[in-house]
C-alpha cells in the first residue's frame, strides 16, 4: 500500500513537470507569435513607404532629409528579423517613424499644395492606420512577453524549466522616448 502511494505520488509529480513544460513552451509560442505580428504590420508600412517616397521625391529639391528619413525607415523595416526578437531594432524603427512623422508634418507646412493632395492624404491616413496596429501588436507583443517570463521565474515552474528548456526570459519593448517625458518615475 505505502508503495502504491509513494509510486501515485510520483506520477502525479511527473504528470506535474510535463503540464509545467509544455505550458512554458506555449508562451514561449505565444511570444514568438506575437513578435511576428510586430514585424509584420510594420512590414505593411513598406508598401506605403514606396508610394510615399515617389511623392516626396517630387518636393526632393526641397525636402531631401525627409527623403533620407523615408528610405531609412524603410531600410530599418526591411532588416527587422521576424525569427529573433530584436526590440532594440524595434525601437530604432518606432524612433525613425516619429522622426519620418515630424518631417512630413513641415513638408506639408511649407507645401499647401501637398496638404490637399489626395493620394498623400490616403498615405498619411495609411501610415497612421499601420502606427496604429504596430502598437496594438506592440502591446499584445508586451502581454505574452509578461506572461512567459512570470511562468517561467516562478517557483516550481523556474526548476522545471531550467531542467527541460533553459529558456531565458524576452526583453519587452519599452518606448524610451515616451518614458522620458513622464515626470513619474516607479521605484522598481
């Protein structure tokens, strides 16, 4: 009897560590998954950015820098790999989009003429559709990040993944020029 327990126990035990691993492993997935979302919607920008950079060039005399700024913004989305989360890449391109933002804002300042534009109006309102899903993903991005990295720093769960997986815990993308601005500063 006090084998049988003792051999019921054990199984439950193992019956334990699997669930815990494969559990790991989903958020790990779910991780991947949404870091894939990431990249993609600002692959989406790209075909934007093409139709855009041939309406700047037409201003290009004029308004080379935000040329400069397009195709780099484009060069940078371009390089994003979708199999390795690289946040400071994504920051980089967040950073190049506000930048690229700012440009176009004075380029339509200083050419009334491309504010009444339709196909320029149709591609800003394009760009901002597209900012806005890259930072929906960003967030959904951020959320299974938290998720996977609580299930795996927390106890019983840690042993079983430095047993089966060694999986590390993924950086979540963080906006350092947002954060600048807060006058708030949490103490953790």
């Amino acid at each position: 009897m006090g084998l049988g327990i003792f051999l019921l126990l054990m199984l439950a035990l193992v019956i334990l560590a699997i669930m815990i691993r494969n559990t790991i492993v989903r958020h790990h997935n779910a991780s991947i998954r949404a870091w894939s979302d990431v990249a993609s919607y600002e692959r989406q920008k790209i075909k934007i950015l093409d139709g855009l950079q041939t309406l700047v060039e037409q201003y290009s005399s004029f308004e080379q820098g935000t040329l400069e700024k397009v195709t780099e913004l484009r060069r940078n989305i371009l390089n994003l790999n979708i199999n390795s989360t690289d946040v400071s890449q994504l920051q980089r391109i967040e950073s190049l989009n506000q930048e690229l933002m700012r440009s176009l804002n004075v380029v339509v300042e200083n050419y009334p003429e491309l504010k009444a534009n339709k196909i320029y109006l149709k591609m800003m309102n394009e760009i901002e559709e597209q900012n806005e899903n890259v930072g929906a993903a960003i967030t959904i991005f951020n959320r299974n990040v938290e998720l996977f990295n609580n299930y795996i720093q927390v106890f019983p769960n840690n042993i079983i993944n430095t047993l089966t997986l060694s999986k590390k815990a993924i950086r979540p993308f963080r906006d350092q020029a947002a954060t600048q601005n807060f006058d708030y500063r949490p103490n953790f």
